[in-house]
C-alpha cells in the first residue's frame, strides 16, 4: 500500500517526499489504517523500522486543528527520545500546522505554560515532567482522544510504572491508547493490556533485515588491551560517524579521556551528564560535527541518527536483544552498515547466545 491508500492526506504526503520518505514501511502498512479507525493498537518495532510514523501520521490526520483542546499525548522515557519525536512531529507540522509541545526535565517549566495557554493539540513528555504539570493543573487532559506509550519496555525498566498509572488516571473514559515496544515480554503485555481495549497486536521484526545489511565481526582480546584494540581498528576503519557502546558510565568516561588524548574527535553521553549538554552533544552528532559518539544504552535509546556508518561495542551487552538494537543503529534506508565487537575470554557464553540467537557465527577481524 501508499500513503495515500492508508489514509494520509496530500499535503503530509507531500511533506514526507521532502524527507525523501515515499513508501510505508511494515510497522506503518500494518498500523496506520487500524489507528485511524480508532483501534487501540500493541506494537513491537524496534528503531529504525519507522514506528514514530506509524503513529505520528494516522494521529495527525484525526487532529482537529478548530479545537483548542490537547487531543494527543505521546508518553516516552527519556529526554533525548521525547526530542527526536518532537524533531518528528514539527516536520509534519509543514503539512498540517497542529501545536506540539514537547515536555520535558531540564526545559524551563514557566516556558511550558505559557505554550500550554496557546493552540497545543499534542504533548510529548517524559513521565516526570508530566507529572509536575499535573500536579500543578497546568495540563488539562480530559478531552484526550489518543494516548502514545512508546518503548514501554523501557518504560517498565527505568521503573516508570507508577507514574503511568497515575498519568492514566487523569484520562478520558473513552480514549485510544497505543503502545509501542522493541521488545514485547510478558510484564509490557500485562501494562499494555492493563489500559487498552482489545487491542490489536501487530510485530514487525526487524532482526533478519538488520543483519543482512550489516557486516559484522568480532575482535578476540583481554580487557586491559580493548584501549589498543579499539584505537586500531578506528585508524584501519576511519568511519564516518561511528558510536561506540559501554557498559557502564564510568568505563564510557575513561574511554573518552583516553581517545580524546590521542587526538579523535569524540564526546560521551550517558545520565550523569546534564541534559542540556547531552542536547548540544547530539545535535554535534548529528551535523556530523563530532565523528566518535561514546555511549550507554540507557542514553542512546532512541536515537536514530543517519550516517552512522559503523557501530562498535567496546563492552559486549548482556543481552542478545541489546545487541541488536545496538547494530542497527547502522545499515539504515538500504545503506551497508559494519559493526565490530570487542570480546574478553570471560564474554565468551555471552558471545554464544548472541550467535546462537541470530543464527551466525560471527568472523573473527585480525587487527594490524
């Protein structure tokens, strides 16, 4: 199907054309058309498959831009998140002039009211920020028709159950509720069912695209020579734009110092660091400014950044599922992407699972 057999007016349409955006994607061919109908609607997409569109898009058609009512709420779990839909939503704007209004930590509250007293019909907000506003009546949600959790598994892992209850509480009777999670175990079906309608549950895996796309490939060393081994490999390599996945803060941190000493052009982001900064960081990233982007999984959720040609984990994830939301930062739009993981003795039972799962043994790299 086209947009237009979806449901998407012409002037969206044409805006997304100016995106280089022509044809739906899965996630927006299965999900478009049961959201516009009015279903409440469970979706299992990760990044990168295009499941901000899938519901951005069906919601801006049922907008009415004559009320002033805040008829949308998108709920997400971190800052950087809520940005990049945000970023999403204003490009839409050019085709159907609706108020966005992006809801945050670390943004001035008194900004925020003063644009909840205009024309917002949708609200993109972190759970927290939400809340305050809340609290402080600021925020009117009883004429919503539509409710957003997205990455709900996260949502469930940063420990923001509570707060969804609470932001639950203050909805409509009859209102549209959509989820949409990377991942659906059985604790994010139990929150999703817990405020849905019979849903419609619609999985888009991604898995098998991604790794077609992408070489990958591993580098067998110890932990005290990852440093040497990383530091090669980006001179062999000399990427575009790469990002470089931790395990932790601290270990993100040393890693820096140690790169940035030897003359490459990187930043770290991670929750220690204030938000603000982590803004100007990623927008440097994204302008291609910065060529090395050190990250934690926490911090980089939801990025989705093009150009990053490779991925490198410098610390192999815990779980298969990280795994590959960390590699398909890379191979995006039908683009060859390369990513090479650094794997101490100790990794090897994790370095299995991954194999295992994904059905592929990865080939080892000799470094020079």
């Amino acid at each position: 199907m086209n947009f237009k057999e979806l449901g998407i007016s012409e002037n969206i349409i044409n805006t997304l054309k100016k995106s280089g955006i022509t044809s739906p994607t899965e996630i927006q061919n299965k999900s478009i058309k049961e959201i516009i109908n009015g279903k409440d609607v469970i979706g299992e997409a990760q990044t990168g498959t295009g499941k901000t569109l899938a519901f951005l898009l069906p919601i801006f058609e049922k907008i009415s831009i004559s009320s002033k009512d805040v008829q949308c709420l998108i709920i997400t779990p971190t800052r950087e998140l809520a940005i990049q839909i945000t970023e999403e939503a204003t490009k839409l704007k050019e085709g159907k002039d609706i108020g966005v209004l992006a809801m945050y930590g670390g943004k001035d509250v008194g900004s925020q009211v003063k644009k909840l007293s205009g024309n917002i019909h949708m609200i993109i907000a972190t759970p927290g920020r939400l809340l305050d506003h809340i609290k402080r009546k600021t925020v009117d949600l009883k004429k919503l028709k539509t409710i957003v959790i997205d990455e709900a598994d996260q949502m469930l892992l940063m420990g923001f159950r509570n707060e969804i209850d609470l932001v639950m509480k203050e909805r409509p009777k009859k209102v549209q509720t959509l989820c949409f999670s990377a991942t659906m175990d059985s604790a994010v079906k139990k929150l999703a069912y817990r405020y849905m309608n019979d849903p419609v549950v619609i999985s888009v895996k991604k898995e098998e695209v991604t790794l077609d796309k992408i070489k990958q490939e591993v580098v067998e060393t110890v932990d005290r020579l990852k440093r040497e081994a990383l530091c090669t490999a980006l001179d062999e390599d000399n990427p575009f734009m790469a990002i470089i996945f931790c395990r932790t803060k601290r270990r993100a941190d040393e890693l820096e110092v140690v790169m940035h000493r030897r003359g490459y052009n990187c930043k770290v982001i991670h929750s220690d660091i204030p938000q603000n900064k982590r803004e100007r960081i990623i927008k440097s990233f994204r302008d291609a400014d910065i060529q090395y982007l050190i990250a934690t999984d926490v911090a980089s959720r939801g990025l989705d950044i093009s150009g990053v040609s490779h991925i490198y984990n410098y610390d192999i994830p815990e779980k298969v599922e990280t795994y590959i939301h960390r590699i398909g930062r890379t191979g995006r739009a039908g683009e060859e992407g390369y990513t090479c993981l650094f794997v101490d003795p100790k990794d090897s039972r994790l370095l299995e699972e991954i194999e295992k799962e994904i059905k592929f043994e990865i080939p080892r790299r000799n470094l020079k």
